[in-house]
C-alpha cells in the first residue's frame, strides 16, 4: 500500500508535470502568433509572469492571462529578449563553423563557448528578474549580470539545470514541443525566486533594505 505522504508527493509532482506542459504550450502557441521573431518576446515574458504567480500559489486563468501579459508587454518585452537572442544564434552559429574547421580553431571555439556559457549564465535571471522587480529596462540584464557574478554557486546550478533539460531534449527531441520549454521556464523561476528571497534576507540581516 502506498504510503499517503507518498502519495501525495507523487500528486503534487503530477500536478508541477502537468502544469510545465500547459505553460510549454502557451508559450509555443504565442511565440509562434507572433511569427516566432515577433513572439519569442512577449511569450516568454508572458510565461515567467504566469510562472511566478504559479510559484506564489496565485489561482488564475492560465490562457487569459498569458495573453493579457502578452499583449501588455509586446514591445518592451521584444527589446528585453530578441537582442540576447540574436547575439545567442550568432554565438551558436560560430561555435558550430569553428568546430567544423577543425583543431586549428580550438581558442576561438573555447572562446566562443565561455561567451556562450556567460550570455546563458546571466540570461537565466533576466526571466525572474523581470516577472518579479519593477525596474528599468536597461537594468534586468545590468542586475542579472551582477547576480550572475555575486552568485557563482546559484549561477552553476542554473546552468546545471538548463544542461539537463537541453540534454534531455536532444535525447528525445519530442520533449521539446510537449513540456522542455516550460520545464525550463517553470524551474528556472522556482531557483530563482528562492535566489532572491535569500538575497533579501541576507540584505536584510545587514541593515541593507
């Protein structure tokens, strides 16, 4: 017989699986209204508001709300997103050409790689950052870099978990357009959430805030 703390821990990671999917397909519908360039943005913005609201335990309207989010954010979320985007598929793509040329271009395919490692290390607060502070535009990726760098350890785990589900993914490609986005998204925000709650507290036993 199942034991009911067991139980009930098998229920609530059902009830995070099933939600990772919905928000997968949310942000996929969206991103791909927009035509995908025009989309990317607002979709992703839309899904980590709606992730943190989740984290929070908030009760909302999944489909309603993601595009009240994403209607209201179109545009600054298009500026926030598609210029790290855009610098990410360079960075892929010339990791990619220097691979394929071979030994000879191990420094600039390492080089190419660290970039990528650090745009991906600090691109992985700008989501929260921006779902859960109130700030300048400019400041998500200024802040995200500075925690990146004051956090190495919380830095690692995220890239750790990123890892994963892109490992995953390229294991069972299916993933992708059932729960890896959403997965990602949904994890990324609980990390970071608890990142911040004992960034705020450590301030806090400081005298700092």
């Amino acid at each position: 017989m199942t034991h009911p703390a067991m139980s009930i821990r098998i229920q609530a990671a059902c009830s995070e699986l099933i939600w990772a999917v919905r928000l997968n397909l949310m942000w996929i519908v969206f991103t791909l209204a927009g035509g995908v360039l025009l989309g990317l943005g607002p979709a992703t913005v839309a899904a980590y508001t709606l992730a943190r609201r989740h984290a929070r335990n908030e009760s909302f309207q999944g489909w309603t709300e993601f595009w009240t989010v994403y209607r209201r954010e179109f545009v600054r979320a298009s500026l926030l997103v598609l210029p790290a985007a855009a610098t990410a598929v360079v960075l892929i793509g010339n990791y990619l050409y220097f691979s394929a040329l071979g030994p000879g271009m191990g420094t600039l395919r390492i080089a190419t790689l660290v970039a990528l490692l650090a745009l991906a290390g600090t691109g992985a607060y700008v989501g929260p950052l921006y779902a859960h502070f109130d700030l300048p535009l400019r400041a998500y990726w200024l802040k995200a870099s500075q925690l990146a760098l004051l956090r190495p350890a919380s830095s690692v785990l995220l890239l750790l978990a990123l890892s994963a589900i892109a490992f995953a993914t390229s294991v069972a490609p299916i993933l992708a357009p059932l729960v890896s986005f959403g997965a990602w998204i949904h994890l990324n925000t609980w990390l970071c959430l608890r990142f911040f709650e004992e960034n705020e507290a450590r301030l806090h036993s400081k005298g700092n805030s």
